[in-house]
C-alpha cells in the first residue's frame, strides 16, 4: 500500500520508483569506493613529506609534561 502512496505523490507508477531505484542502486558508489576514492584524494593533494621534520621524541615527552 504504501509504495502506490509514494507513487502516486510523485505522479509515477510503482514500476517506475522500482526502475529508478535499481538504475540508482547499480550506479550509487558502494563505501569502499568512497573511501578508496577519498583516500586516493588525500594522497595526491600531499605535495612533499619528509619524517625529518617531525618533533624528535624528548620535545614530544617534554611537552605532554607540560600541560
């Protein structure tokens, strides 16, 4: 009963909202892609990394003391 509501409210037919549901389904991305895709983005928008430049180790100790 309630999928003729909605299609009635969108001025479709049921066969119509399940079409455009599996069309949606087969082209949404899944989550993995998502997130390769973001990862993928990350990576590319790091210019230059080097491990040289982090804070050596008794700076790190030295300030959590601090706090």
């Amino acid at each position: 009963m309630r999928p003729r509501i909605k299609a009635a409210e969108r001025d479709t037919s049921v066969t119509a909202l399940v079409r455009e549901f599996l069309t949606n389904l087969g082209e949404d991305e899944s989550d993995f892609e998502r997130r390769k895709r973001l990862q993928d983005e990350v990576l590319a928008s790091v210019r230059r990394f080097s491990a040289a430049d982090r804070v050596a180790r008794s700076d790190a100790h030295r300030r959590r003391a601090l706090r």
